[in-house]
C-alpha cells in the first residue's frame, strides 16, 4: 500500500506531526467513513487503511523504516549489519479508536445531518473546511400495479441500474441491483415509495436514493373513486328496466355478487352497495363502497304495435 497516496498524495516531506498529516486523515476519515456508504465492505477497507497510514506516518520508527524497505520490510520485518533486527510490525487496531480521538464521536455524521449539537466536532468540522456533501439525485422509477393487486396487497421485484464507485474508488461501474417492494392493500397509485441512500453514488457525493412511483394499470370491470370506493357501470335494457332483472357482478375477491333490480331504474341512477369497494388502509376489514352507475339503453325504433301496446299500458 501507498500510504502517502491513501491519505491524499500528502508530501513525505512533511512532518511526523504535522497539521498537513493530520488534516489529511481528518479529510480522508471523513470522505471514507462507513456510514457514508451504507457500511459497505468497499468504504469500511478504505477507512481501515487510512488509520493504518496513519499510524505508520505519524510513528517516526514506522515510517523510516516504511520510506526505506516499504510495506513488506514494515510488515515482515528487515535485518541489517548497523541497525539490528526489526521482527515486523501488525496492524490490528480499531479504527474507530482514532476517529474518536480525532473527531469525539464514531459517527459524526449522526451529529451532522441531524443537527446535533457537538463542540468537539463542530470545530474539527471547522478546522478543515468540511461542508455536509451533496447527495446524488434519485433515481425515479415508475411501478404499474393493477387493481386486483392492489385490493390483496402483494411482493413486486424490480431490476434497477445504479451508479457505484469502482472498488479503486477511481471511476463510476453501472451495477444491476433486484429491489423487492410490498405493496400494501388498499394503495394507490400516486403513492411514492423512497428507499434512501441505495441510489446512485459519486466522489464526493452522498448516496442518492431509490424512488417508486405507484401507477394503478386500468381495470376491464371497475374504476376506482377516491381511492376507497369502485364504480361499476351497468348497462340495461329498458325492458330491464321498467320490468326488474337481477345483476350478477364479479367483485375483486373473486364472488359473485347478485344485485336484484326490482323497481324501476332510471337512466344515469347510482345505487350503493356498502363494503363492497376497496380495503381501507391500516383498517382491518374495513371496505370502501361499490357504486353501480346505470346506463338504460333505448331501441332505436318499435314496430307500430309495439307503440300501440306500450299506449295502452303507460
């Protein structure tokens, strides 16, 4: 490993105890904190090499003898004629054991987006010019559910493509994620479901996130009115009419539900069949209303006898 490069290029000229070393961990901790990057095994590998550089630039011992025989003599260990033997050093410490030294907390980011207040951090924050980072934009898909799916609930999977920083943290890789969404029973289309900080990522940004946006697909039997209620449109005869007939109409659970017309029904009347509509959110058991919107078709002509009979009985 490079370590001058892993904490930023700092120039090995400086100081084993400088503001430059220093700065440039506080920088890098910061940049590489796990909790930036959904605790992920890339940015927790990264932040344990940061706290191993420095830890060896910062030891006078460490680094001579990294700047001479490298990391394998640092870590295998060198034996010389005027210097003796150096049996090797390993690297086994907590990463989070510095960070806390440095900055009084293990997750400073807590603190930051959250507002919380923390004098120790706040002016390490300061000291290196740190500003919360901007966050990626999300990534907005549209998910079509129809309305039986709706009315029962259920488990939807959908392929996305987002942007994530290579392992070298170097450039940006499209990676193919599968996203498993619940749709609750008696959603709607318009509801948007945000999954935050899973979206697309960026050097330098925080990770953005992953929206749903809930379309309801048409239905061939029913449309929905205010989200809870159905409207059915029923198309009859006018001997359907003015003389009674019975409706059998197959709901969303798959019953059949017998609607007898026994009075007269006027072109354009609603009746209301209570419950029979769309499951009401968080209420158990709890239904919307089923409206029947009637629509009388007239012939378009009758036989002289038949006007001569429909005289005689209106």
């Amino acid at each position: 490993m490079d370590y001058y490069k892993i904490l930023g290029n700092i120039s090995r000229s400086c100081d084993c105890n400088s503001k430059e070393l220093k700065d440039s961990y506080r920088k890098m901790a910061l940049k590489w904190h796990p909790s930036k990057h959904n605790d992920d095994d890339f940015s927790n590998d990264k932040f344990s090499n940061i706290h191993e550089a420095y830890m060896v630039l910062s030891n006078p011992k460490l680094r001579a003898i990294y700047d001479q025989y490298g990391e394998n003599g640092l870590k295998n260990g060198i034996s010389t004629n005027s210097n003796g033997t150096f049996d090797g050093w390993i690297f086994n410490d907590d990463p989070y054991d510095l960070f806390i030294n440095f900055f009084g907390t293990n997750n400073p980011f807590d603190e930051i987006y959250n507002n919380k207040n923390s004098q120790l951090l706040n002016t390490k924050i300061s000291e290196i010019g740190l500003k919360k980072p901007p966050k990626m934009p999300a990534i907005e898909k549209y998910l079509y559910i129809s309305l039986d799916e709706f009315y029962y609930g259920c488990i939807k999977k959908k392929k996305i493509i987002r942007k994530r920083l290579s392992m070298d943290g170097n450039k940006i890789i499209n990676e193919h994620k599968i996203m498993t969404i619940e749709i609750k029973k008696g959603w709607y289309g318009g509801i948007k479901l945000t999954y935050p900080d899973i979206g697309d990522e960026g050097d330098g940004y925080r990770p953005g996130d992953i929206i749903f946006i809930l379309k309801q697909r048409e239905h061939l039997t029913f449309t929905r009115k205010n989200h809870i209620n159905l409207l059915y449109k029923a198309s009859i005869t006018l001997k359907e009419a003015l003389c009674g007939t019975i409706l059998n109409i197959k709901t969303l659970d798959q019953q059949i539900l017998p609607i007898s017309l026994t009075k007269i029904v006027q072109s354009g009347s609603i009746q209301i069949i209570s419950n029979k509509g769309m499951p009401i959110i968080d209420k158990d058991n709890e239904y919307g209303d089923l409206e029947i919107h009637f629509t009388v078709n007239y012939p378009e002509s009758l036989t002289i006898t038949q006007k001569d009979a429909l005289n005689k009985i209106l």
